[in-house]
C-alpha cells in the first residue's frame, strides 16, 4: 500500500474514533459543542455545565476524596465549579456528620475546610475540571477577625483563592447549634473586609433567609442593609433567600421582590442552587413557568449550582440526581437565559474569567 493511502486510511480511522469518543464520552456535550460550533439543546444535555454552589468538605466526618468527587464532575459533564469548604463546623469529637443531627451541639466558623481545600488544589489540581477556591471561614458576627484570616490565607495560598462564601448572615435550620443573625452593627463593620473583596474583585456568597413560613420577610432587613452598605461588591445571593422554613411564601410576591432587588442593585446575581427550590417552588404545577419567564427577563443575574456537600456517605448516583434536580428549571429557559446561566456565561462573567460558553443552535 502507498503512502498517500496510509495516510488516508489513518486519518479516516482517527476521524471515525474522534466520532466514537464524542458518543461514548460522558463529555461528550461539550466535545459536541465544539463540533458543531454551537449547543444544540435537542440533543445535548440540560444540566448544568457550572456548579456555582458546591461542597467539598462535609460539617463532620470523612469527605468525599477529592479526585473521586472531581472525577463526579467529569462525568456529570460540569467543567467549572466553585469549591467550597463547609465553614461553619462540628466539633472533632461530636461524632455528628450533619448539624441537623445534632442539635445543642455548637457549629462554628473554622479555617480548616478551606486549607484542607487549598492543599488538594494546590497538590491535584488539573484544567478538567476547572476550580475556584473559595473562603468560608469568615465569621460575620465578628467582622474584626476577617481581615487577618485574609492575610493569613494570601501568606499560605497567594492568589489562590477568588470567591468567598458560603458564609451565613442568617441561616435558621443552625439556630439550634447556636447561630444567631447578623445584626446591622456587624454589618456596618463588614467594611473592611468587603473593600478587600471589592477591590480583588471578589464575589461573596450569602446565605441569608428571607424568612418563614410565620414571617416570610422577618430577615429581609438584613440583606437590604448588606446590598445598601456594599453596592460595589458582587453579591451572590444563595438559594434566592429560600429555605426549608420558608415553602409557602407566595411565587408571585418571591419574584416580584427578586425582581425589585435586581433593579436596585446591579451587582446583585442568584444562587439558583439546593434542591429545596425546585421541591417547595418550582415543581408545583404552573409555578415553574413563572420563575422561568423572571430568569428570561434577568438572563445576566443568576448562576446555577447543586449546593452537595461531600459527606462519604453520598456517592456519583447522589450527586447526578442533585446536578438533575436542581437543573430542570433549565429545560424552561429561552435560549439566551439557558447559555448564560446553564452553559455558564454569567458565571465566567462574575469571575473574569476569559472564556465563553457556546451560542445555542438555532432551531431550524
């Protein structure tokens, strides 16, 4: 056989694999995309390509090995995640893998999840999938302690970290483990620590419940206190302010005081994740619809995730039915809604991150 044939057969055999490996890959959506030059959502997956809001260190216990909980990743087709520790945590000795579990016992601010995080980051971190350290440490009823644990980090990890967050300014489901709210004072001594951020161009991710079922807006005072003292910083609030103490609050009052935060402040974005949205809201018939056209009309202010905790007692099967879960209001998106925040543009955006996620097909 010739040469030139040689060369034909090998490059027709490396084409027919390269078709293979797209098929059989579970990647294979995102060498898709590159193949056809845009997202096809007929035939490419739904959920989400980011997970904004996820959980490498449990409150107690063993965790998830790391390569184990990025090899998830991969093969969930998510190629950007942030990675967060679990800042707030159970006491060594308390045997508790989950607060919930037990209550009187204290969960508090600590810096070991976020340097157990940094030292996997820094010892097997690969471009796939793409990761953003984030610090949970930071007590905000005691803002004063922020700024050193700052300095700290940037002498043991320089650069590393570039979000901060989940952090809690109210979370009731930890009332019983002795949290309690922020007050407006510690807010207003936030000041330093939010300038650190601002100027690093660091996003904050807040989990501050709106309320209850009793008092649907009894802690919205302190988000609005936050977003008015800091309107330059990047604000993530998570889980839009729901929660499991909050499942009846009316959609249509949620998403008109959504939209009336969003218009106010511009450097607000939403935390789309926990699987407790689409259970309490966006699966009761006709609801899901309402919160898809809200995201349409705001397609740049919201980002997904899946809010898992990587706990050794969870596995793939739990995390691929946390990434399904809480990316099925995706299906409901328009096109520009879906790339921007299933495909990831408005979290590359919130970042700075030089990359671009595909245009989707057009429907032919």
């Amino acid at each position: 056989m010739s040469k030139a044939r040689i060369h034909r057969h090998l490059a027709v055999l490396g084409a027919a694999l390269t078709a293979v490996a797209v098929v059989a890959s579970p990647a294979g959506a995102d060498a898709g995309r590159l193949e056809h030059g845009c997202y096809n959502r007929a035939t490419e997956p739904y959920t989400s390509a980011v997970d904004s809001h996820l959980h490498f260190r449990p409150f107690g216990g063993k965790a998830i090995p790391f390569d184990e909980l990025t090899g998830y990743l991969r093969k969930s087709g998510v190629r950007h995640a942030s990675m967060y520790g679990i800042g707030q945590t159970l006491p060594v000795n308390s045997g508790c893998t989950y607060y919930l579990d037990c209550p009187g016992t204290p969960v508090t601010p600590s810096m070991k999840n976020d340097f157990v995080n940094a030292s996997d980051y820094a010892q097997e971190h690969s471009k796939d999938p793409e990761l953003t350290l984030s610090m949970t440490f930071m007590d905000l009823n005691r803002p004063e302690t922020i700024p050193a644990g700052i300095a700290l980090y940037d002498s043991e990890y320089p650069d590393m970290f570039r979000w901060a967050g989940e952090v809690n300014l109210v979370k009731q489901a930890l009332f019983p483990n002795h949290h309690k709210p922020a007050t407006s004072e510690n807010i207003k001594n936030w000041a330093p620590f939010m300038k650190t951020l601002r100027e690093r161009g660091i996003p904050i991710t807040l989990h501050s419940d709106l309320g209850s079922n009793a008092e649907s807006t009894k802690y919205l005072h302190l988000m609005e206190e936050v977003l008015r003292r800091y309107p330059d910083n990047k604000i993530v609030w998570a889980h839009m302010g729901l929660s499991k103490e909050l499942s009846t609050m009316n959609p249509d009052e949620h998403i008109r005081l959504m939209q009336r935060l969003l218009d106010e402040h511009p450097n607000l974005t939403l935390d789309l994740s926990w699987r407790v949205l689409e259970d309490q809201y966006f699966s009761k018939p006709g609801v899901r619809a309402k919160y898809a056209s809200f995201l349409d009309r705001n397609p740049t202010r919201a980002i997904p995730g899946t809010d898992f905790v990587a706990s050794r007692n969870k596995d793939f099967q739990v995390y691929q039915e946390e990434l399904e879960v809480t990316s099925r209001i995706n299906k409901a998106l328009d096109d520009t809604a879906f790339r921007n925040i299933a495909l990831g543009e408005n979290y590359f955006r919130l970042l700075g991150i030089k990359e671009t996620t595909p245009q989707v097909c057009r429907v032919q």
